[in-house]
C-alpha cells in the first residue's frame, strides 16, 4: 500500500480503534472502516474518485460478513 495515508485514532500508537479514513497517493479520500481494538469490526465503506459510495461492506470480528448498502 505505498502512499496510502490513514487518519485515525491509535491505542498505544500502533492498534486502530474507531473510524480510520483511508487516502490514496493522490490524497483522495477512498475509504472509511470501523475497527475495534485493531480489528474491522462494523461497516466498510469504499469511494470512487468523485466520492461517490463504490460499495461497502460489514465485518464482526475481523471477518467479512457480507455486503452493506
């Protein structure tokens, strides 16, 4: 994932926790996902370049567990 930047919330600075909002080398925003204690836990949402919702998914305990719209 070179020149993906991530914003989001760390415990102790390295386990994600909360919404992360995902940005590509172009600094477009392509995604947000829920993650719990280091773990995607809740939806998944990706955009395409104008921003619009591509698709989206939902995941409990680290799994995908189907798609989300």
């Amino acid at each position: 994932m070179d020149g993906v930047f991530i914003e989001a919330y760390m415990i102790n600075d390295s386990i994600l926790d909360g919404i992360a909002k995902v940005y590509d080398s172009a600094n477009i925003h392509v995604s947000n996902v829920s993650y719990e204690k280091g773990k995607r836990n809740g939806i998944a949402i990706n955009f395409d370049e104008t921003g619009k919702k591509r698709d989206s998914f939902y995941f409990i305990n680290n799994k995908i567990d189907g798609e989300f719209f």
